[in-house]
C-alpha cells in the first residue's frame, strides 16, 4: 500500500518534468503519468477494499496510507456489508487494466 501511495505521487510529480519537447507532446506526457497515478491509487484502493474486513477480523494492523484506510466501514463497524459488496464484485471486471 505505502509502494502504490509513493509510486503515484511519483508520477505526478514527474508529470510536467519534460519541458524540452512540443507542448502537445508535453501535454500527452502529463497525461500518461497522471493515469500512471490514478491506476496505481485505484489498485490501493481496490486492495484496500478487499483485505481489509480479514485484517480487521483478525485485529492485523492495518497502518496504510490515508487514502487506503476503510474508515467509515471500520467506525460503523459494517464489516459484513463490506464483505457482501466485496463478494459481489467478485464477477465484475476491472475497468483500468
């Protein structure tokens, strides 16, 4: 979780770096490290969603980055939604890859 978290703070950090280049090529740069980004943090996301009722049922930390945290299923203590989501979304492609 703290790799994808880094990784994509990487890339929009490197996003706008090229600076020698036509500017649609620099905008088609920008645009290339920013989805680099939003896959690497839907892929945070998306882990997050899935191991995270295991961990906590578990009591396993789960010390991950801010935007990874299920915080509102870990307040409302919703554990068994949580899991009833994450089976039904078992059958469902993934749009990002």
């Amino acid at each position: 979780m703290w790799f994808l978290d880094w990784k994509s703070k990487w890339w929009v950090d490197h996003a706008d770096q090229r600076t020698d280049t036509r500017v649609d090529v620099e905008a088609g740069l920008s645009a290339y490290a920013n989805k680099q980004a939003a896959i690497l943090l839907e892929m945070g996301k998306r882990f997050a969603f899935t191991w995270y009722p295991m961990l906590v049922r578990n009591g396993l930390p789960t010390e991950w980055p801010e935007g990874f945290v299920m915080r509102d299923f870990e307040l409302a203590g919703d554990l068994e939604t949580m899991e009833a989501v994450i089976d039904d979304a078992d059958d469902v492609d993934d749009d990002i890859f």
